[in-house]
C-alpha cells in the first residue's frame, strides 16, 4: 500500500477514534493558586480531602501576591484566591477578569506593624514602610493613612513582596510593614507593635476568587465543583474542628493552639455569606468594590474606571448553592 494512503488510513482511524463515547480524553484539571493566608486554606484542606477531585482541580500555591497575579496572567491558572483590590487590579488589563466566589472579610488578620519607636500611624510620616505594592496592603495602608489624616506620599513607600516582609522587618530594613497571618502572629511575637489592624474597618478587605468569562463557558461543571468544595471543607471545620486546626496550622507553618486565635481575625464566606455578597440586587459586592474604588483613587493608588456591577459572575455560585439549606 502507498505510503501516502496508509497515512490517510491512519489520520481517518484516528478521527473516528475520537468521536467514539469514551476515546476523548478528559480536560485538564482547572489550576487554581493561591498564597499562604488563612482565609484561602480551606482551599487546601478541601484539596486534601478530595472535595475537588484531582482530576477535576489542581491547587498551586505561591509565595507572593504578585507572583500569583503573574502567574494568572500569564493563564498558569485559570482561578485565582485574591483580596478585592488585587482582583480590580488583574480587571485593569484584563476585562474578562470576573468574580466568582467571596471567600473572608479580613477582621484583624491584616494588620500594620511598626517596630520599636514606632507605636502609631501618626509615627508613619517620613518612615519606610513596606508592603506589597498592587495588593491588599495598598487599601490597608491607604485607609489607615486617610483616617489619621495622613496622605500616601508622607510615607516613604516600600515594594516588598510578602515572602520577604518579615526577613526585612526583623533585619530593620523597614520601620513598618503591612502584612497578615501567618507573619502577623510571628512578627508580633518577636516584639512589632499593631499600629491599625481591619478590625477598624469591618467589613471592607474581602478575599475573593476570581476567573476569567471563557472559563464560565468552558468548565462551569469544575467551577462549581470548586465552590461546592469551598463549602464543604467549611462544613468539615465547623464539624471537626480539632482535626482541621491541625491540618491548617501545618498549611501556615504554625503550631495548632494558634489556629484558633488566628482564625480569630476573620470571617470565612459560607453559603449564607455568599447570598448576602454576591446575590441579588443589593449585593455587597457592588458597594464594596465602588468603596475600595473610591478609597484607592482618593490616595493616588488607582487612576482608571472599573464597572463594578460587571465584576460579579453569579451563575456558578447558584447552580452551586442549588439544593442546599439557606
């Protein structure tokens, strides 16, 4: 037989091949990263529960915030655990950049540090701080300054990359940091002073995941496997809570009697939560987001417009949330 024709022969068997129920092969599990915080390690816990499925979800785990947004970017992942202003911000240059799911209100748990002589935000004017730049340490340091009477370029601002805040806090490198659990309760522990905390703002820092419109088209069945995941590794800490410390404390890097005050600082989004935020006409969402838009664009930390009713992409959650209690 001629070459030619055995590799039509081929090329027709492997067509038919494919179209056979069964020969497809499976999509590739949806990556979804996020940094070490407290609020998004559920994730994990539901990951290593298998609420997921590994062949449904792969969870990566960052060092830093900014290597995260780079890392969905460049689509590494396709789903991303970040706070609202780092989701604003991937919408910057992305308008198909949506968000899917609330995961924490921050209430404590990010916080600004000074070191010895530095005991308010007052203390600030003239001193280095450091935080990551593009990310919740920006609205965190923006809000503390705007309620103390202070604007942002009375500080000297430092880019550190939250991987590097507490070797550079420790060393003197910078005088404050804003930072968050775990390097929070360690860098306390070695002597810093709480300067602001979002205690004082209830409500305002939220951590969310976010993904881009085609994938709402593309994978909704693994998107709702994610949020349906999320739940049910909250159910398992409310359930079993001595086992889920010891899992988390081991994901932070902490020792197990601190989980409890940690968690402490934050309230995890379950379904009512997620009703509440992301549902309906009066959605939190919205008004969030227009508020951390205004906060920002007050301090000279965002120069453009966001559509903040465009932001939410409500269909997986409902189809989620679909048959459970309210």
């Amino acid at each position: 037989m001629p070459r030619s024709r055995t590799i039509l022969l081929l090329a027709a068997l492997f067509a038919a091949l494919s179209s056979v129920p069964g020969c497809t092969p499976p999509p590739e599990p949806l990556r979804l990263g996020h940094i070490h915080w407290p609020g998004y390690e559920p994730l994990t816990l539901a990951d290593e529960l298998g609420y997921f499925g590994a062949a449904t979800v792969q969870v990566l785990h960052y060092s830093s915030g900014t290597q995260l947004k780079r890392a969905f970017r460049n689509r590494v992942v396709e789903v991303a655990a970040v706070s609202l202003p780092e989701a604003m911000d991937l919408a910057r240059l992305d308008p198909e950049v949506r968000i899917l799911l609330a995961l924490d209100y921050s209430a404590g748990a990010d916080a600004i540090l000074g070191q010895p002589g530095v005991s308010t935000v007052a203390d600030l004017r003239g001193r280095r701080v450091g935080y990551e730049f593009g990310g919740i340490g920006t609205y965190l340091l923006s809000r503390a300054l705007e309620l103390n009477g202070i604007v942002l370029h009375e500080v000297q601002a430092v880019n550190v990359e939250n991987d590097r805040q507490e070797e550079l806090f420790r060393s003197a490198g910078i005088d404050a940091v804003v930072t968050f659990e775990p390097y929070r309760s360690r860098l306390l522990a070695a002597g810093a002073t709480t300067l602001f905390s979002s205690s004082s703002i209830p409500n305002e820092i939220l951590d969310v995941l976010v993904v881009r419109e085609p994938m709402l088209h593309s994978r909704p069945d693994a998107l709702v496997r994610v949020i349906q995941g999320w739940f049910r590794a909250l159910d398992h800490m409310k359930s079993k809570p001595g086992e889920s410390a010891q899992r988390l404390a081991a994901y932070l890097g902490l020792d197990a009697k601190q989980i409890f005050s940690v968690y402490s600082g934050l309230r995890l989004a379950g379904r009512v939560e997620n009703r509440e935020i992301m549902l309906g006409p009066d959605a939190a969402i919205v008004g969030l987001t227009q508020h951390s838009v205004e906060i920002l664009r007050q301090s000279g930390s965002l120069d453009w417009d966001l559509d903040a009713h465009a932001l939410p992409a409500t269909t997986p959650l409902v189809n989620a949330l679909k048959g459970t209690k309210p």
